[in-house]
C-alpha cells in the first residue's frame, strides 16, 4: 500500500457528534495509509468493535478548554475531536471532516453505550440537534477551517463515492481507495434505521 | 458555475443584478461589486450563527457536558 502524506502545516480533524461515525472514519482515513494518530488508551469494545482511534482515551476536550492540547504537534495527521471539542480550537489552519448520522440511530446507540434507556429522549435529540447546528456553524464561518460535510448513513450506503470525495477534499490520489472501501465492514455498522 | 483559487471563489451572477449592485454601491465605500456581495453575505453568516448561539443556552451546554462525561469524552 502506498503511504499519503498531508500537508504538515495543516490540522487535520475527523468531528462529529458522538456516536456518529467518527471512528469509522478514522478507520477508513488509517485503513488507506492516511496519516492518524491515536493511542490505545480507550481500548475496542463491543461499542467500538475496531478501536475508538482517539487520543488521551477520548479526553481532549478538557485540554482544548484549558488551551493544553498541543495542537501543534499533530499538524499533518488526522485526529478526532467530538463536536464540542471544535468550540475551543484555538487559531491555526485546519481541515475537519464532519460526519453526521441518522439523528435517532445516534440516540440508540447513546442509550446502548449507557446501558440506560434515556427517559428525556426528546430532550437529548434536540440538545444534540442545537449543539451540532451551533458548530456546524461556527465551523462554516472560521477562515481557518475548510470542512467537508459527510453522512454515516450514506457512506455505508456508497462508501466508493463518499471516500472519493473525502480523498478528493485532501488533495490525494485513489490509489488505495480499495484498501478504504475494504474498512467499510457493513456486519459491524449494521444497527442502522431503514430510514435514514 | 465556480472558479476556485487558494483564497477566492468567482460566482456567477445574473448580469442584470450585478448592474443594479454597482448603482447602489456608488458613492458608498464599497469599491467594487466583489466586496459588497462579500459583506453582505458574512452579514447573513453572521446573523445565522448568532440566532442559533442564542438558541444554545448554558443549560443547553451542561447537558451536552453531563452527556460527554457519561460517554466517557470529559472528566
């Protein structure tokens, strides 16, 4: 497989709400030798069967708040950053790939993780509907961000097209688009709503 | 139809509207057509995003944090 190499005065990021497809992208962005950087502090589980590919177990946003995450040292590779994360994004230059999904898979799969049935479900589908409104957002009228808009649901559906785009959005060749399209395991991303 | 550089896009636009832009930037400050269709559109931008900022409350703020704490993304 030929490794891609991105521009290392750029800040790449994979976003989205929790539960949302940001690993799964992740996966793909790793599985075409697309420089990633995670750590192994939030093993796979059944929530993730093939890894969370985060960094500090998920728990940068603590950092990002406090302005303690060394942004800087990840220019040129791809890391994830949950939606609300990206509010504290200090100055730079970045390229964020923002994935949405099915809004009532998202909840399901919120309340699997939990092990809880959530008893304000409705509440929690509109807080999350504002939050990812306001990022979206303020991530469109950054001068510093480019952001391309992907969909879960649709990259299950044609995952060739949708990796097309995202390899066409990082300025890369398709010659391990195969190798990309292979990571889309549609046994493990089957929990999703007919219709989404 | 879209032409893209590093820092600019061109848009096109129906000549007729371009003409009455240029009649109404005259003698404004704006010095060409680019940069009053520019202003206005961070205008509508920036309107959008501060109805929905006023949409998101604190409220709204400590629930997606109580979420992100229960999901295991906050300490």
């Amino acid at each position: 497989m030929i490794p891609m190499k991105l521009d290392e005065n750029v800040n790449y990021i994979v976003s989205g709400q929790e539960r949302s497809g940001t690993s799964m992208l992740m996966q793909i962005l790793h599985g075409g030798s697309i420089p990633t950087a995670f750590d192994d502090l939030r093993p796979a589980d059944d929530h993730n069967i093939k890894g969370y590919y985060e960094l500090e177990g998920g728990k940068i946003i603590n950092k990002l708040i406090n302005n303690e995450f060394p942004i800087s040292k990840y220019k040129g590779y791809f890391i994830k950053i949950t939606a609300y994360g990206l509010k504290f994004l200090p100055p730079g230059e970045y390229k964020i790939i923002y994935s949405e999904r099915n809004i009532e898979e998202t909840l399901d799969s919120i309340e699997k993780m939990i092990r809880k049935k959530d008893l304000n479900r409705e509440e929690t589908k509109s807080n999350i509907i504002k939050l990812n409104n306001l990022i979206k957002n303020e991530i469109k009228v950054r001068t510093d961000i480019h952001v391309l808009f992907v969909n879960y649901n649709n990259i299950l559906e044609r995952p060739k097209d949708n990796i097309k785009k995202i390899l066409n959005f990082l300025n890369l060749p398709e010659d391990n688009l195969q190798k990309m399209i292979d990571t889309v395991d549609l046994k493990i991303y089957h929990n999703t709503r007919t219709n989404a | 139809m879209e032409k893209e550089s590093k820092n600019y896009t061109t848009i096109s636009i129906p000549t007729p509207l371009a003409k009455k832009i240029k009649e109404r930037i005259k003698g404004t400050g704006f010095t060409s057509l680019s940069s009053y269709v520019t202003y206005v559109l961070r205008e509508i931008i920036s309107s959008d995003k501060e109805e929905n900022e006023e949409a998101f409350t604190k409220e709204d703020e400590e629930k997606v944090k109580d979420r992100l704490r229960a999901l295991g993304y906050l300490e």
